[in-house]
C-alpha cells in the first residue's frame, strides 16, 4: 500500500474502479482503498444495467449518454472483458393507456438524443417471440447495453493496478487526516496515508465515509431483489421490461414496489427484476417482494412457468432524495471528493464519472457540468466536528 | 459397546404443561393421551388435542426435516413425546441416505442386505408408522423445502415436490412452532484430472445404487480418497462381484492410534473397521496407504486411472513411480459436506469442524442460536448414523423439555455422553482423515472445478492471481464456479480450498457459498403462487 498519492479512492465497486482507471490514465497516482474484497457491495449485487431507454430529459441522461460513448468508444477494445453487449432494450405497455405513455416518453427522449423505435403491437414478436400475446405496444431502444458489472469492476482495477494505481482490500478507514478544513488523507486500520485528494467512492455506505469529513451527503440503501433461473436456451433476446419500471425507479415510496425487468445473461440464466424497498440495510429475504417479482414476470412471459429459480440475490441501490448521484469536490471540505449515489444505475454511469472525475481532478474542465451532481445541493449542513 | 439406545416411549405426566403452540389458545384441560399410539386400540382414537391443532390453524407442534437417522429419531422422540410432528423429506420412503433401500412396495425379504445398523433403523420405522397411524405424525414425503421464514413466531415451510414434472400436491406451506433440522449431506468432492468422465463416480453414490438399487456401477474399480466409509464401499462393491483393485487412502491409518482420547472412546467402531478390513482381506482387495487416485483416464468415459505414492503432506513422491491401472469405475470418497442450506436460511450461527466442513452451532442440547431452532445429524458435524440418531433422540427431547413435557434429566444426559463419545470419536477419524494439504498440486490448469459451469481450475486461479479475487465469493463472482444448476453444493469445498491457498478453511470462507436463499429450486410458477389463500 502506498503511504502517499494523488488520489486515494474509498471503495473498490464499479465507481471507485473506474474513477480509479481514469485517474491512473491521466497520470495521477491512485490508491484504492476497500475494507472488504473488490466489487464487494452493490457492485455484485446488480444486473449490469447500462439503460438510456428508463430515463427521461435531464443530467442523468446527460451522464447515461456520455457514459455510454464512454464505454462504446475508448472502452470498446476491452468489451469482450466484461461481457460488454449492445443487447438493446425492449420497454412494452400492455394497456392502451400505457401504450400513449410509452409514445409520449418516446417523443421527449428523442428530443434528448436517445435513438428509439416504436413497434406496433403485431411487430413485437419480431424481437421477442416468447413475449405473451396481447401487449399493446413496444419500443425499442438499440443503445441499451449490459456488461457483468463483477468483471467490469475487476478489469478496470486490474488495468489501473498495471498502470500503477495500489488497490488494497481489507483496509478500512476510519477517519480522515485535517489540515485545517482541508482533507490531507486517510487514517486506516493499516496506517495512515497522504493525499492531494480523497475520493468517496463508497456507494451505498458513502454516508458513513461523507460523516467522516463532517459533511452530510444523504445517500440511503433502497433494496432490491433479483430472481436467477437455470440456464436456457435463448429465450430473452433484449433487456425487456414493463413501461411502469420508469415511473418506478423515479418514485420515492417506502414500501414495496415492483416492476419488471428480465435478461437473459452470457451464461443462459434469465434475471429476473425488479423490487424497490427503503428498509434500511435489512438483509431478511423477503417472500413477498420474490413472490410478486415472479408473478409480474409471467404475466410478460408465461411459457417460463416451469422454469427453475436457482437462487435470488439482494443488494442496497444508493440512492438521494433527487435520485441524482454525487459526483464532485465538496466544497464544505475541500480535498474531499464524491463519486457516488448513483442509485440502480451505478454500472452504466460508472464509466462517464470516473472520467468526468478524473478530468476534474486534473483541473481540467469536464466534458459535462458537474453541477447539478454537486454534494452541497442538500444543504451544507455541518454533522460534527472530526478532529484533524 | 454403550450407544444411545431407542428407549422406550416415555409416558408423559398427565399433569404436564401445556405445549409451547397451545399457550396462547384454550387453557389447560389437556391430557396427554395414553401414548405410546401404538398401545391397544387406543392408537387410531382421534384426541381432542389433535381436533384443538386443526383449530389453531393447523400450526405442528414441530416440523422435522430429513427422515434419515437423525430426523427419524427426533420425530418418534418428539411424537412420543406428545408433539404433533409434522416429518418432511425428499425420499419416497424414510431412512435417508444412510439407510436408502430397495422400494418398500415390492417383496424384499433381504431389505437390510449390505446395511448397518437396519434393526435400529426398522425399529424406527415401525415406531414411526404406528404414530402416522395414530394421527401423532404427518409425513410428506418426496418433498423439499425450497423456502423458509419466520412469521409471527411461527416457521413457515414452503414445500415443492421432489418428482419432476408433477404439480406438488397441497399442503405446500407447512406451519410449525419449532423447527428440526436434519438435512443430512452428500459427498465431498474434491476434483483430479479427469474426474469428470463417466464413470467416476462419488462413494457415496455407488453405495445408492447398490443399496437401492442392487446395482454395480462398474467391473473393475478403484476406491479411493480419506477415512473409514472408503471400506464398506469397497466390501459392498467386491460383496456384489466387481473386482476391486485397490483401496487408496491419502491418509495413514496409523493416524488412529494419535488421538488415543478419540480412538478408545466408541469400541464398536474399531470392531466395525476390522470387519471390513476382515472382508477386505477374504475379496483380496489390497489396501494401500499414502496413496492417492492422482489421475482418471479415458476418452469419453474411464479407462484408467493413476495412483501414487503421497508423503506426509500430501505431495506426490517423486522418488515412487505411480502406478497405473485398467479400471472402468472410480469412487471416490472424501468425507461429506452437510446440508447447510436450511441452518444458513433460518440464521443460525454455524462453525468450522475438524474436517473442515461448515456445520450448525449448537448447545449440549442440540439447539442452535435460533429461537425454536434445532439441529441433528451431520449437519451439525459430519460423524455417522450412531451420533446422528442419538442427536435425533436427544433434539426430540429437547424438543419436548422446551415445549413444557416434563423429561426425566437423566435420560437426556445419558444421551448427551453418548452424543459427546461419538462426537470425540468423529473429531479422532476427522483429524486422522484430512484432505491432503497439497491436493491442488495434482491439478493441472485444465482440470474441471465446476462441471455445471465449466470453470477449470486454470479459471480460478486466474482471477485469484490476476485479477484479484482475495477470498471464495469473489472468485465465484468473477469465473462463475458455484454458479450452475448445483450452486457449489459439488464445488464450493474445493473453491474455498483453491482461493485459501493451502491455509485452513474459515467460517468466512465458507459461509458466503453455502448461502442460498431457496433452499432448493423452484419453479417460477410455484413462487408466484406461493402461500395464495394464506395470508
């Protein structure tokens, strides 16, 4: 482990992985530190998501589009690492009133750049035929992608490892070093580090790392369940799911929320998505979220009746009040950076952060404005004072 | 030699109190009924306590899971008792793994032919008959738990049927106050090249066929691998006209003799071995120490196999030339690894034993950290049928003390120094059978680790090396061993044991692959109706 470097990056999940990649690239030295094993917290605990289709106009598909120029453009030589897949999505309305919905949000997501294909009721078995009969309408967004967000973590960690960047597990840290108001470093259980800059790149857990500074950033766990089938032959061709998934992933509710999302993986298993719970960091597998899970996706698919569910997983999406993530210097402690929060959307952003990140780091303006991502925008409420 | 015997039934106290399901329902004014059920007619009288449990909702005193020598105890135990059991299992009839035998429904007048221990186990099962007769009992067999939680303080077990292909038959929820867990295990298995061509198959399951089956999995065999069950596979393979060209143990049996403690403390084991040993001799079947089945060879399925000669830490000796033989089955035999599905689901707290395998925790009385929680048999460290029923017996008790029948304190203790001998002795064969620390040296880049997802040990050791995989889980994540159809169950052990690196497993490495929330599969279809017209 390094004592001292330019970056020091809290978290080995996708964020911190790529934050760490771009900033090795740009020639900063990196160290990354993880108190647990890499890709450790959400990061393995996800589908590998990288949507436009499930966002409407505004700074997070600013950041899904950058990010997905990211990953098709200078990443594009590393896409078979990580089971890169321009798969495309397939979002479909089952009621005529969804159906309107489904065309409407077409129109505004259009305007906002993002290429989509309305298909007709009688098309829709052309791109999926195990799809039940009687859906009203689909659309179909070829930009969608999907990557195994475990390699995509591993991989980028190894290429900043080979470029000279430290990546250390098992360290925790437990406070932040002070100069004054300025972050100069990290305490750990493994000794002490200086650094030009701190990065929290802790997720879901970026809270915790944020109150170490004194600093508020209000990222919350927002549970979710995934179903995993036996391996099939093909069946699910895109990424597929229900019209009412965007109004989800936009709603704040407490309680259980479902919505559809199903894909097929590199491996033949289908996953199978998706629920929504603010139940803190409640581990407890919930019957009732797989159930209805289940139960939605035969609606969708019901030829799947008899296939086999061989396990379920659950992971803690971090999320704000916004549902934007934090991404920037907090000027409320300077030194301290934020890379996190980006809710059930952390791997396909994770590229465009990590690289609008490591420009900002750089001191060189990013290719996107920061600002609305910015870790003051909840009020700069001071928690308490850390001793330097 | 003294081993926890079934004891009579016990006759409760008429005065007892009420069991833990009745407390919140109707006051007192039960009788125990004048078990045993199988006592006169008596027997197929419905009682009113039973009429009272229907009322309640149909909540068992307690649900069993596992009917082999462990679970079968502890349901007669309990039902005995006065419980109301309800007795779960995936087999169509009982006995589990170790006392699987030929279909209860045709005539077998040698039924127990190759068994151990078969007077305990039909005991049992007519014990257990009379009480299904009398009501005390329900079975549902051919069934597996593939959900459990807690609601209300009440276990919830979510069932599905073990037949391929068929609707499973209601109930498919069975509600229980207190729950036993005796899952059993399977075999462990630990991959060489070429493990996986046809024809190699584990002990364990050679010894199914046989004892199910009456059949042989092959001509010519070699048994190979650690600890004492390699020899009643051998006795049973050459008993039943296969040649037998050699047992290997990694391990030397001379390791016996360093746990005096241990050894001396179950003479009928001893005696046991010598029999087969005796067996051994009168099939000529040699028995070779320090000598491991490195490599099974073929095309398309075994035509032979490589032994060599080990030193004490398990390296191949340079300085003797392995020897190859002609066989067509392989058995290997590497100890067990219990079921620890339903004890990770429930919460409870679980343990590396001495053999390295995951196992629940629990107290001198066979309960676990969880409330109404119980454990018994190899899923609370792998030892046998004898510890394993005496655990049984002894849970069952428990079972009945907790839920406020009164148990004479002197019969639970003669089962707790029964328990705790056969347990000491297990610990003795455990320490004197352990996987050869240097195992992985027999493996090549290219040998099998995952069959259902084809992960070669070359795989693991990759994202292990290269891209920093520091512990099981994440090599798991990364080139998918554990992730197929048998979710590590047949893997998991050697996974841990290749991201250790040769240092011994920890509770860390193990638990995060014996995670799995279904518990068994189920189909999509039977989760999104489950507990309809329940809640």
């Amino acid at each position: 482990m390094r004592r001292s470097a330019d970056v020091v990056v809290i978290g080995a999940g996708a964020v911190g992985a790529a934050v760490a990649w771009f900033a090795t690239r740009a020639g900063l030295t990196v160290q990354v530190l993880e108190r647990g094993q890499i890709a450790g917290g959400t990061s393995s605990a996800c589908e590998g998501n990288l949507l436009v289709s499930d966002k409407e106009a505004g700074p997070e598909l600013d950041l899904a589009l950058y990010s997905h120029d990211v990953w098709t453009g200078e990443l594009d030589e590393y896409a078979g690492l990580w089971e890169f897949e321009r798969k495309g999505g397939l979002v479909v309305a089952a009621s005529s009133t969804g159906a309107e919905g489904l065309r409407a949000l077409a129109v505004r997501q259009r305007a906002a750049g993002i290429e989509v294909t309305d298909v007709p009721a009688d098309r829709i078995a052309d791109y999926e035929p195990y799809l039940t009969d009687g859906l009203a309408a689909a659309a179909h967004y070829p930009q969608d992608c999907q990557a195994q967000p475990m390699l995509v973590t591993a991989h980028l960690l190894r290429m900043a490892r080979e470029a000279g960047a430290g990546v250390s597990t098992g360290t925790t840290v437990t406070g932040l070093l002070r100069d004054g108001d300025r972050v100069v470093g990290v305490r750990t259980d493994r000794g002490d580090l200086t650094a030009g800059a701190v990065v929290n790149a802790a997720g879901t857990w970026a809270g915790e790392v944020a109150a170490l500074a004194g600093v508020r950033v209000p990222v919350m766990p927002r549970r979710g369940f995934v179903l995993v089938t036996e391996p099939l032959p093909p069946t699910v061709f895109h990424k597929v799911y229900a019209g009412e998934y965007v109004a989800s992933t936009q709603s704040s509710e407490e309680g259980l929320q479902t919505s559809t999302v199903i894909e097929s993986t590199a491996a033949g298993t289908i996953l199978v998505g998706s629920s929504r719970e603010r139940v803190g960091f409640d581990r407890t597998v919930s019957l009732p979220a797989l159930r209805e899970i289940a139960a939605k996706a035969l609606t969708l698919y019901p030829s799947l009746k008899d296939t086999s569910v061989m396990r379920s997983y659950l992971g803690f999406r971090p999320y704000c009040p916004d549902h934007l993530p934090v991404i920037g210097h907090d000027p409320r402690a300077p030194g301290l950076w934020h890379a996190a929060g980006h809710e059930g959307a952390g791997i396909g952003l994770s590229v465009g952060t990590g690289k609008l990140l490591a420009q900002a780091l750089s001191g060189v303006a990013p290719d996107l404005e920061l600002t609305p991502f910015a870790p003051e925008r909840f009020g700069d409420q001071v928690l308490r004072e850390t001793p330097a | 030699m003294t081993e926890p015997r079934p004891t009579d039934p016990a006759r409760p106290d008429p005065g007892a109190p009420a069991a833990l399901s009745q407390l919140d329902g109707p006051p007192a004014g039960r009788r125990h009924s004048a078990l045993p059920a199988h006592r006169s007619g008596e027997a197929r009288e419905v009682d009113d306590r039973w009429l009272r449990a229907e009322r309640s909702g149909g909540v068992y005193d307690v649900a069993v899971v596992g009917a082999g020598p462990a679970g079968l105890s502890a349901a007669v135990t309990a039902a005995e008792q006065g419980l109301r059991v309800a007795l779960v299992d995936a087999g169509a009839q009982p006995g589990g793994q170790f006392w699987r035998h030929p279909d209860e429904g045709a005539a077998w007048p040698d039924e127990g032919r190759g068994q151990h221990g078969w007077r305990r186990f039909t005991r049992l099962r007519d014990r257990l008959g009379r009480l299904i007769g009398g009501g005390r009992v329900e079975a549902f067999a051919e069934r597996q738990v593939w959900f459990v939680e807690e609601r209300a303080a009440v276990w919830h077990l979510h069932l599905t049927t073990t037949h391929a292909a068929v609707e499973t038959p209601a109930p498919r929820l069975v509600r229980a106050t207190s729950l036993v867990l005796c899952p059993g295990g399977y075999d462990r298995q630990l991959p060489v090249p070429g493990w996986d061509l046809p024809g190699v198959m584990t002990a364990g399951g050679v010894q199914a066929l046989l004892k199910a089956h009456r059949s042989v999995a092959g001509r010519r065999a070699v048994v190979a691998g650690t600890g004492p069950f390699l020899l009643p596979v051998a006795e049973g393979l050459a008993a039943a006209g296969a040649e037998v060209l050699a047992v290997c143990e990694a391990n030397s049996v001379t390791g016996w003799g360093r746990s005096p403690l241990g050894a001396v403390s179950v003479p009928g084991k001893g005696l046991e071995a010598l029999e087969y040993a005796g067996a051994l001799l009168r099939h000529r079947v040699p028995f070779r120490q320090r000598t491991a089945l490195t490599r099974v060879h073929g095309e398309g399925s075994v035509t032979g196999a490589t032994l060599s000669r080990l030193d004490r830490t398990g390296r191949v000796r340079p300085d003797v030339p392995p020897q190859r033989v002609e066989v067509d089955l392989v058995a290997f035999g590497w100890g067990f690894t219990p079921s620890l599905e339903l004890v990770s689901a429930v919460g409870a707290t679980t343990r590396v034993d001495v053999d390295e395998s995951l196992v629940a925790w629990v107290d001198p009385n066979q309960r676990t950290d969880v409330p109404r929680v119980y454990a018994a048999g190899e899923v609370t460290g792998v030892g046998g049928a004898v510890l394993a029923a005496g655990e049984g017996e002894l849970a069952g008790l428990t079972l009945a003390l907790d839920h406020g029948v009164p148990v004479a304190g002197s019969r639970i203790e003669a089962l707790q120094r029964g328990v705790r001998r056969h347990r000491r002795f297990a610990a003795a064969m455990h320490r004197a059978h352990p996987v050869p620390q240097r195992w992985a040296e027999w493996l090549t880049d290219e040998t099998m680790l995952c069959r259902c997802e084809e992960v070669t040990v070359g795989a693991v050791a990759e994202v292990r090396d290269v891209l920093g995989a520091g512990d099981a889980r994440t090599a798991k994540m990364l080139a998918r061993p554990g992730m197929g159809r048998c979710q590590g169950r047949v893997c998991g052990f050697a996974t841990a044991k290749l991201t250790a690196c040769g240092r011994s497993l920890e509770t860390t490495d193990l638990a995060p692959l014996a995670k799995r929330p279904f518990t068994a599969p189920v189909s999509l279809g039977e989760l999104a109706t489950t507990g309809e017209g329940e809640d």
